[in-house]
C-alpha cells in the first residue's frame, strides 16, 4: 500500500462569499504536476480556516457586549472579554475553564479549546473565525463541486495528557469516518474486538503534516487510501454522553 | 510540499530475540521498488506490537496469580482476571475503572487503556504483549542499525470525547515530537501563540492508515518530511502533571 500526500500552496486569501471549490480547482490546475489532479480517487483534506472565511463565519468583534461574567474571567486571565463571550456564545456546554484555559462543547458537539473560536491567520485584533454551521454539508459541497472521492474538513485540536495539538477531521463527506474491525480477524484467527479505528482522524493528522500553521497550505490531497464510499459524517467521531467515560 | 507513505509488507511474524532491523531491512530490500529504499531521509513508523514481540515484552498469562481484587472486578465484567492483574502491575496510576474499561498511565507515563496490555496478533488466549521497557530506546537503536533518519514506534490509542483510535507515537529517535510555533507568526504577521503541534503522533497516525489491524503491515516509511534532525524523546509528548487540565 503506498499513500501520496502533497499540498495545493497557492490558494489566494479567502474571503467572505469566495467560491472555494474554484480557488481549489484553479490552484490545483494552475501547480499542476504530480499527484495535483482532483479525481474520484482523492481525499481532498481541507483546512477549517478557510472554510469558515468563504462561509463568512468571521466575528467582528467591536459588535460583542461581553457579559459581567466573561468580564471578570476575562480580566481575571488576562484574555480579551470579548473573545470569551464569543466562546461561551458558541458553546453547549463548558468541559473545563481554569487558568485562562476554555474548553467547550460547541454548539454542534465538538469538544475543543474556546468552541473552535480562533484569531490565528485572520485580518486584525478586531476579528476571529467561528467553526462552520454544518461542517459536514461544507464538506459535502465541496466534494459535488470538485468531483472527490471524500472531503474532510480538518482543525487543529489539542488532546487530555498529550502535548501538542494534532488535525483532526469537524466536517466529512464521501466515507466512513470510522473502519470498524469489529468480527474481523488478525492473522492469528483472533476476533478484533474493540478495534474501531477513527480513519478520517487520521487522514487530517496526516493532512496536517503538510499544513504548517505560519505557511498557509490548508488544501491537502491524499491518494492511494482504498475505501468504501459511503455518505459519512464527522458526528460519527463525536463520542455518544451515555458512553463517554470523561463527562 | 510532498510525502510519500509506503508500507513494508512481506515482514514474517516476529519472535522474542529476533533482529528486528535485519528483518525491516530485508523486507525493503526484498520488495524493493519505489520509496522502498532506507536512508536518512525517511521516517520509520513501526508498531508497538511488532517492536514488544522482538524484545521478549509477551507474558505467559498461566504464570499470573490474580489478586482478590483483579478476580472480583474482572468476574464483574467478564473479564480475564490473570489480564487486569497484568494490567495492574503495567500502571502506576488508575484513570478510570468502569464498566469493564481500564484506562491507566503506564510506567512509563503514557495514558491508554489496559495500559498497553493487548492480545490482538499475539499466538493463543494465553499470552499477552506488554508495552516495551524504554520505546524510545527501542526507536534509537533502530534507527542507528537501518540508518534512516527518524523512528517512531506507534501504537493504537483511543481519546476522550471522540469515538475510534489514532496511531500515536510511544517512541521517538531522530526528530523533536513536538513542532513549536510560537513565537512564529502567521501569513498576517499574528504570533502564533499556543501552537505546538505534535508532528511525531501525525507522523504515526499517517502511518496507521497503512497499518491495516487485520493484516500484519507492521512497518511504513514516511518520505518528505522536513524536519531539524534532533535526538528527541516521545516522552515530551506526556502533559506534565501540573499543565494536565484532566487529571
């Protein structure tokens, strides 16, 4: 088995309104080359960023009234209040908020540090991008549009007990997020019992290799993965409360 | 940007004493053809499994005395009670225990369940693999025998919150495991503030995409990469205690 990973670098900046399938499908002709063409046999991994810039999910800040809450904690962490209303005002529910440190469940189940809120890569202390409303339905837009065999909409999450942020995949479109061993058998007859492994996690961890934060590549195609085509949805990645040992 | 991620297939089952760098180097030699070849260049990702057998880390379950307590939680979840003893004497703290599900920090510090204790593609009911003694010591020496430019020995970890297991890396020689951007800035001059990505766990989910559970391809080169060579240690990717929101 052999994969082939490369990135599209010339995606122009995006903004509010941009189509992006043209700024990927013109990128992807203009470097043409190697590996660069879009096809049914491509997992096309693409940076939340620049999904929620097209989708104009970009938040003018000078338009938020923090509360009193959001205030004080603010001032208590020397954090900007109006970026915390923006968090808790993206959030279900608050996981941990301790040291300045916020992690939520968005608003669509995602548990992540400030509910995917962020100002890295954006125009100006005065704004910051907010996850897309439906991720999976952006994923699935893009892959109609370009003709891929799946999408994955990729952020970059931090973990409990492991330092360091990796991709993983808020938004799918085209497979099962998931490969299910379960019934299936190692080469020693053995039932795979528990073995579920979060396949479109690791396509974005592998998609994030190629997408250095200072750089600006947030289009990454992935060949040579064999899959069963399927609808899938990024929900599938999100543990079920009745099942999650850490609630 | 490119990489190329192929697997070694044709390496045979692996037993206690065998030279594991012999047999990975005989198996690229044998199947040689494209991205085959080890060098300084390439990344070597190699199972847990494959690196535990090879160094004698596989326990006769039939030598193991359970104790009251391992008898009476595994009697309560239909577990085998000789395998939570094992668990038990493999951690030096319990996460959670509940519902049949183990999840401990190992001795060496790396938080997963049945703390690395696993019966999947090992021979019989009756044995076990355990975690190597020192991964990373197992990375560096063979990385010093094949002379490539970077190990990581992986194994298959699931997370809080998100359903299906990653690849993650519990041995790393050659590369930093973590890739440290701040102080960096981004395309619009914004220091990228807390952004340390954890380049050796996407370098070992990457290569899980081609470690199919089922199929024994226990060995993947990675080609492409750039990175600052370094001694490095998957022990930078533990969270200390006192930065760990979760404990």
């Amino acid at each position: 088995m052999r994969l082939e990973i490369v990135t599209l670098s010339s995606i122009p900046e995006v903004r509010r309104g941009d189509d992006l399938a043209s700024l990927i499908r013109q990128a992807a002709a203009r470097e043409g080359g190697e590996g660069k063409n879009i096809d049914h046999s491509v997992v096309l991994a693409v940076a939340q960023k620049i999904v929620s810039k097209s989708e104009g999910a970009v938040v003018d800040l000078r338009e938020i009234q923090p509360s009193a809450f959001a205030q004080s904690w603010a001032a208590e962490w020397s954090r900007d209040a109006r970026l915390i209303q923006l968090i808790l005002s993206q959030s279900r529910r608050i996981v941990k908020m301790d040291r300045g440190v916020l992690i939520a469940e968005t608003l669509t189940g995602l548990v992540c540090a400030n509910a995917g809120v962020d100002q890295s890569n954006v125009e100006g202390d005065d704004f910051a991008t907010v996850l897309p409303n439906d991720p999976d339905a952006s994923a699935r837009r893009l892959r109609t549009s370009l003709g891929c065999g799946a999408v994955i909409i990729t952020d970059t999450f931090g973990r409990p007990w492991r330092e360091g942020l990796v991709d993983v995949a808020i938004g799918v479109a085209g497979l099962d997020p998931l490969d299910d061993y379960r019934g299936r058998t190692d080469r020693h007859g053995r039932k795979l019992a528990g073995t579920i492994i979060a396949v479109a996690d690791q396509l974005a961890a592998a998609a994030g290799l190629l997408m250095p934060k200072a750089a600006g590549c947030p289009a990454v195609l992935i060949r040579g993965l064999r899959w069963q085509p399927a609808e899938g949805s990024a929900r599938s990645l999100q543990r079920k409360p009745e099942q999650d040992l850490f609630r």
